[in-house]
C-alpha cells in the first residue's frame, strides 16, 4: 500500500489564503506528504494558510510534530497559519499533548473575554474527560494460595 492511498492532500489558493486539506491517515508514513502540500501551497506566497483537518481518520504523534512543522514553515514564510475542521476527539489529543496553540482562538466580542478557553482549561476538561481506569480489588489470601 502506498503513502498516498493512506493520506490524500488537496491544496488550494483562493486570493491570499492557501488551503491544504488532509483525508486519511496521518502518521509517520504519511508526514513527508503533508510537508509536500505545504511547501506547494506556499510557494504561491500567500498570506495565510489555512491546514483542513476535518477529514483526518487517524493522526499521531509524527502527525502532530508534521502540523507543528507546518505552523513552523508558515512562520518562515511570514504566513499566518490556521488549523481548521478540528474535531472533538482531535482536539482532546492536542490538549492531551498541550499543543493547543496549533488551535485557532475563538473569535470574542469586542472588549469582553466571552468565549476565550485557556489552554489550561482545554487540558483540563481533556483529562475530565477520560474514562477512569477500574478499581483495583486486593488480591484475597485465599485466591494467592
């Protein structure tokens, strides 16, 4: 099986927004792919990039350090980078691994902090929200004999 059939890349460029979309499978097979679709979408220069998610079945740690990669790219090419289409589940694992600057802010009215979620929050509510290992019973000495 090939990389590409793992991980499909779409790369865009609408007025001064480069998009990347990603489907399938990212992991350390399919990073180098992602790094790939980057580098094309940027070499349009434009002002922002914008990595779609959404359609990500799997990612893991390589994954997570291709984004971190990516967002790095973005800095050198003085292009500010979005992570988009992020779902639930995804975004406890960033939280999980404290990378939630790679998530967009939430947009806030003007002059109120409504909305805004700390990252101290996020990995907060992501610990909260795993499922408890279950109590372990002590061994009877009837059962070690």
């Amino acid at each position: 099986m090939e990389d590409d059939d793992l991980l499909r890349t779409r790369t865009g460029v609408c007025q001064d927004t480069a998009s990347v979309s990603l489907e399938g499978e990212l992991d350390i097979a399919t990073a180098p792919l992602v790094s790939d679709a980057v580098a094309q979408a940027l070499a349009a220069r434009p002002q922002r990039l914008e990595l779609d998610v959404a359609a990500l079945t799997f990612c893991d740690a390589a994954g997570v350090r291709a984004l971190l990669q990516a967002r790095r790219v973005c800095r050198v090419h003085h292009a500010e980078f979005r992570l988009i289409g992020v779902r639930p589940g995804f975004r406890r694992i960033l939280a999980l691994l404290r990378v939630t600057d790679l998530l967009p802010s939430p947009p806030a009215p003007v002059g109120s902090r409504a909305g805004a979620v700390s990252p101290e929050r996020l990995y907060s509510a992501a610990l909260a929200s795993r499922l408890p290992f279950p109590a372990r019973r002590p061994l009877s000495k009837e059962s070690m004999s």
